[in-house]
C-alpha cells in the first residue's frame, strides 16, 4: 500500500516543486475514495493562494492534425528557448471506451517528457467528462502551484471535451489542416467560434503553398463570427513542428492576446467567470452524485425507468416522483 502524505508534506513538496509529490497529490484529487477526497481538498485549500499564476492554453485539433508533435515542438520552445516550465494536462472523455490515446501521446513526446521543466499527465481512465475535467482543473491548480506558468490542456476526445476546456483556459488554440475547403465543411461552427487561433500544421514537404491557401480561408471564415467578449480577433497562422517553422509565431500570438486581454481587464474577469461556473458545476455534480446514492432511489429508479422506457411514464412524471421520495 503507498504511503498517505499529510497535507503539509503535500503542500510543501509542491510548493517545492517536487514531481513526485505532485503526481501523487493529482492521483488524490483523481481518486473518487470520499477520504482521499478530503484530503485533496485539503491540499487544494493550502496550496490555492499560490495557483492562477500561469498562462492557460487549450489545444485540439481534427484527427491527423499532429497534435503530440506540435504540441512537443511548441512545449520544447517554451522550455528551452523561454525559459518556462510547462504541464500538460489532458481532457479525454472517450478513455471509458477506448482507452484513450493520451498514454500514447505521452511515449511520443519523449523529449519534452524527459524535460526536467515539463510535466505531462495523462487523464484518468474510466471517468466521466464531468469527473475528469474536474479532476483536470484540480490538477492545473496543483501544477501551477508547483510553479508551472504555462499549462496546456489537450483535448484528447471529441465533441463535448472542447467546451469543457475552453471553460478551464485562457486562450483556445484550433489545430488544422491544409484542404480548408473541405475541412470548413466538418469542422463544428462552435470549436470555431471558440477558437482564439487556428494554426494550419504540416506546412512543410511541399505542402506550404496549400497551408499558406487554408491559412487565408480560414482567416475569411472566421471574419464571418462576432466580435468575442475578449475583443480579441482570432489569429491564423502555419507551422510546421517538424521544421520548427512558424512554432515561436504562435507563442508569440498567445503572449499578445494575454497583453492585450490583461491590459483590458478581460483577462481576470474571464478568471471570476469561469471560477463560478466551475462552483455551480461542482454543486450540480454533488447534488447529483448524492440523489443517486440515496437507497429510495436507488430502490424506485430500476422500476421508474422500464415505465418510462415502456411509455407507462413520461419522463418529466418519473423525475417528479423520485424528487418528491
């Protein structure tokens, strides 16, 4: 059995800096145990005055898009040529049925895995979207607090993840690829109109005529949206993380957005929004989580749902009947 650290050892060892004990304190706030819970709150508490001091990125991207690769390119500029240390998390709600391809992710960015300034943590297998972006937004408090100042969040799933991560973020970056005029057709109007930047990948082999095509195409496009509430107008650009061409522009497109976002007070107001998003999503798990653990429902539910697969029962009639037990 692994040992149980108290709060002040897990405290200390993060605000040290300590990967070992961060890892083992993301593994608390992962655990669904209610006193490894309690413990984890704990810990959240202590360490909270020393989070929110990084630059939040969420990234995601279309199938093939290259993400591992540009994200250690991007992640290898950051440590090296910046200076800064860098986490990256991952939402992936598709782990309970396929595993997820994070772990994967992982073996590919051996370099900036082996990077003493990087962090990588995969996301829990077998959770909930609601359990795992929780858990993720714990973990990016805990990685900030043992002085990450950039984190990224990777969406490793589809569909609902991308929103969950850009209520987590800072700055939303959209991985794409050459061909926009086809990819314009699939790609979701709302991961677009989410997006803070969109950079066209694999520019390079012959391919940058078609990137630097898809480059102005998307740009058109997303001329096409409103004015965000950050008044910030999305950036297009190209890159190759194999070449290294285009990576630093990118940063540099995340470090004027904070500049400007900060300067504005957009940046900080965002903060409080999504901190009280994140309080009402907390209750609603809670409360539903508990509801269900009650054994008069637990009793009743097995009968209300055949009812109500049945058509014996609407919907809204079962849901009454168990909130009035």
């Amino acid at each position: 059995m692994a040992k149980r650290f108290s709060v002040s050892e897990y405290t200390d060892g993060i605000l040290a800096g300590n990967r070992v004990l961060l890892s083992r304190a993301i593994t608390l706030v992962e655990s669904t145990l209610s006193s490894d819970q309690a413990l984890a709150q704990q810990v959240l508490d202590a360490v909270l005055p020393h989070a929110g001091r990084s630059v939040r990125v969420g990234i995601t991207g279309v199938p093939g898009v290259g993400k591992s690769t540009f994200i250690e390119a991007l992640g290898l500029h950051l440590v090296r040529e910046q200076g800064r240390r860098l986490a990256v998390l991952a939402v992936d709600p598709s782990s309970q049925r396929s595993g997820g391809s994070i772990l994967g992710d992982k073996t590919r960015m051996n370099e900036l895995a082996a990077h003493p300034q990087a962090f990588i943590r995969p996301s829990p297998a077998g959770r909930s979207l609601g359990g795992v972006t929780r858990s993720t937004r714990e973990a990016l408090m805990l990685c900030e607090a043992a002085g990450h100042d950039v984190i990224f969040v990777e969406t490793v799933g589809v569909g609902q993840s991308e929103t969950a991560v850009h209520g987590m973020v800072d700055f939303f970056l959209l991985l794409m690829l050459a061909g926009a005029g086809d990819e314009l057709q699939g790609i979701k109007k709302g991961i677009m109109e989410m997006a803070d930047a969109v950079t066209i990948t694999k520019a390079d082999g012959g391919n940058e005529q078609a990137a630097r095509r898809a480059r102005r195409e998307y740009q058109n496009a997303l001329h096409l949206f409103p004015l965000a509430p950050s008044a910030w107008s999305p950036v297009v650009t190209t890159s190759s993380a194999l070449s290294g061409a285009g990576v630093p522009e990118v940063w540099a497109v995340i470090e004027q957005y904070v500049q400007q976002t900060q300067a504005s007070g957009y940046f900080q107001r965002h903060r409080q929004e999504q901190n009280l998003h994140w309080l009402h999503e907390t209750i609603r798990e809670a409360l539903e989580t508990r509801f269900y653990a009650r054994p008069d429902v637990a009793t009743h539910l097995p009968s209300l749902r055949q009812q109500v697969m049945d058509g014996r029962k609407s919907a809204f009639g079962a849901a009454e009947e168990l909130l009035g037990l």
